[in-house]
C-alpha cells in the first residue's frame, strides 16, 4: 500500500483521486483566485511525476494533453503518484496571454519568494507544494505567438536520468538545451529533480498530432517509471539535437516559405523570399546550414532581423 500524499494542508489517501484548490491571490474584484491540482495517488509507493501546462496562459495544448492522461490513468492500478496541474497561469489563461497581469513572464520567476511580485508569489507556491513534492517533472509548452513548433524535447540530455525518460517520452526530437535564468526547468533541477520540457504547435490553437505525441509520450515516461501498465507504442529511436540556429529575416516585407515542420534542408537550399507589396523586390532565403526545421513563424509579414525558422544543425 502506497503513502498518502499532503498538498497545502490536504490528505490524500492511496488509491484516491482528489481535486485540491490552492489559492493564489485576491483580483481586484475580491474573487479569490485559485491553482487546480488534480492528484491521483495509486496503489504502490513509486516516482511522483508532476505535469503541468499552461505557464504561459496562451499556451493551450498542454491542458489538453494533461486532460487525456489522466483520462488513461486510474489510482487503483497506478504505481506511485501523479500530480497534474493543467493550468498553471491560471490569470494568463483567463486573459488568453501569455503573460500575468503585471506584464511578467512566470517562466522566468522561479523558484519565487513569498513576499516578491504576483509572479515570484505564484512561481513560489508552485515550487513549495508541487515541485518539492515530487520526484520527476514534464512541463508541456507550444511555441510562442506567432510561431509554430515541430514536437519536440527540450532538456538536460547529460544527466542520465533525464535523457532516459526523453528517449522513453519518444518525440521526434530531443534538444540538448541549457537552463534559462528563472526558469521552472532550471529551479527543478537546481533541487535534483529531473524534468523535460515539451514544446508543440502554437498558442491558442489545439494541434492534434502534437496533443496526440504528447498524450502518447507522457504515457511512455510513466511506463519506463513503472508507474503504468497499461498498452502503449513503444517509442522511436531517440533523435538527438545538440545545436539549433535561428535563420533571421535579412529584410522588411511579406514572406513566403517554401519549407515545412519537420522537412531536412541543405546548406544553401532556398527556404523561401521575402517580396514587397509592389512586386518589386523579390530577396531569397538560403539555408546557412544543413538540418531540420523544428519552428517556424506564422505571420507573413516581418522586419529585417524577426525569426523566421528555427533550424535544428544537422551533425558536421
């Protein structure tokens, strides 16, 4: 029999699913505002695997992921714990931005103070009753507006740890990728705890194939845990990204690209022009290297020195 786990002052007891509130702050309105934490604590002691989604609030395919995993997932067969929290910038949510109210990025607050700013406030709640709680970590992103992400990991592939639960989670690429300052992913790690970021689609669109990659990989990770038993694929050969390059407009006007999510490029392949209104100036984009193309923009119209593709480095 598994121990029960308490969040914020709540019990909860094996073999129990429970919904907690954790209150975050007052709106101006007097309307207390709260974090949703669903925990299913299972059978058997075992990992306890936080997922959470929707830290910048406009990023929406992590809900929906969260949403089906624990569809799958039952206390009675599950071994260990997991601690999902599908909305985490529960104001940026709300508001559809990926922002909080005063403007912050929560992504880039952690791991918070009590006393600090809304941001450092809620990034501090977080780290206190989910983070610390828990022995391994997958947050789910999307691409920032106005661009769109081929699915993808990003982590720490030099621990041991992490890079089996990347190879595990099965996604068509894992980035090698360094801590940002005030990142979730950087005050996980700081406290040992392994965790992957996962980056798929744009905002405030539901992209099925990158919900459905990561339905399927959160699943994969909690079976190579031995957390679930239940049927899933097995998982690709892990393809390994240790250098990205954006390629940058090199001029204002309206964009044409000529390449998709997921194509391999040459060195020197046109990618696509940049036009103007008048027909004319026509300027080509070449690929300044060979690789994948894992992120693009999805707004025609740029200024000179905008990202426009987001190109994984092929291995020289």
């Amino acid at each position: 029999m598994s121990d029960a786990i308490e969040i914020n002052g709540t019990i909860v007891p094996p073999k129990t699913r429970q919904r907690i509130e954790l209150p975050v702050a007052r709106l101006p309105t007097q309307t207390m505002l709260s974090l949703p934490v669903t925990v299913v604590n299972g059978r058997e002691n075992g990992p306890k695997l936080w997922l959470s989604a929707a830290l910048h609030g406009d990023e929406i395919n992590g809900v929906e992921i969260i949403r089906q995993v624990l569809q799958r997932i039952s206390p009675e067969t599950l071994v260990g714990t997991a601690i999902a929290v599908p909305i985490v910038n529960v104001f940026g949510f709300i508001e559809q931005s990926r922002y909080l109210p005063d403007r912050r990025d929560l992504n880039r607050c952690f791991p918070g103070s009590p006393r600090g700013s809304l941001a450092s406030r809620l990034a501090h709640l977080f780290m206190q009753e989910i983070v610390s709680r828990s022995t391994h970590g997958i947050d789910l992103h999307t691409a920032s507006y106005p661009r769109t992400n081929l699915p993808q990991i990003r982590a720490n592939l030099d621990d041991r740890e992490t890079y089996r639960c990347a190879e595990a989670f099965g996604a068509p690429v894992a980035i090698h990728s360094t801590m940002r300052d005030g990142s979730l992913r950087q005050a996980a790690s700081h406290l040992g705890i392994p965790i992957l970021l996962y980056e798929a689609g744009e905002t405030l669109r539901f992209d099925r194939r990158a919900i459905q990659i990561g339905v399927t990989g959160i699943l994969r990770v909690m079976k190579c845990l031995g957390m679930y038993a239940g049927e899933v694929p097995d998982p690709p050969p892990i393809s390994v990204v240790q250098t990205t390059q954006w390629i940058r407009s090199p001029r204002g006007g309206i964009l044409h690209l000529e390449i998709e999510l997921g194509q391999t490029v040459e060195k020197k392949q046109r990618i696509g022009v940049i036009v103007d209104p008048f027909g004319e100036k026509t300027v080509k984009i070449l690929s300044p290297e060979a690789g994948l193309i894992i992120g693009c923009t999805q707004n025609p119209l740029v200024n000179q020195g905008d990202g426009i593709v987001h190109l994984a480095l092929s291995p020289s």
